[in-house]
C-alpha cells in the first residue's frame, strides 16, 4: 500500500515543472495582448491620423502629411 501512495501522489519536481509552465504561458499569454494592443493602436492611430498641411514653399509647392506618407502638390508655377 506504501507503493501505491508514492505513485498518485506528485513528487515536487512534477508540481515545479507544472508551475513553470503555467507561468510561462501566462507570460507568454501577457506578452500576446500587449502586441495585439500595440498593433490596434498603430492601425487607429494610421486611420484617423488627420492630415496636416505644411506652407507654401518659393515654388509654390504644398505637402500634405499624413500618419506615415506625405504628397505634394504643386499649386503655382512661379
């Protein structure tokens, strides 16, 4: 009966392995929401970036700046 009750009962080594690997999926899992959570605010932020509008240069050239492009437009000839 003595044998019995070593093999149900877990040894330390087993439960310290379950303990670390429970905690390196929740390190894991933790790590996966923080990208998830940087990831939709870099793609609102480049959605709903406004344009905005730098002055006139001597040629008559105007850039529109946006999240991360920029267009000019050339209004004048001078």
């Amino acid at each position: 009966m003595h044998a019995r009750e070593e093999v149900i009962a877990p040894s330390v080594a087993h439960e310290k392995a379950h303990t670390r690997t429970a905690l390196a999926l929740l390190l894991g899992g933790i790590a996966s929401l923080i990208f998830a959570v940087a990831v939709l605010l870099y793609v609102l932020w480049m959605m709903l970036a406004t344009p905005k509008a730098t002055g006139f240069d001597a040629d008559g050239v105007r850039c529109y700046r946006a999240a991360s492009d920029m267009s000019c437009i050339k209004t004048a000839n001078p």
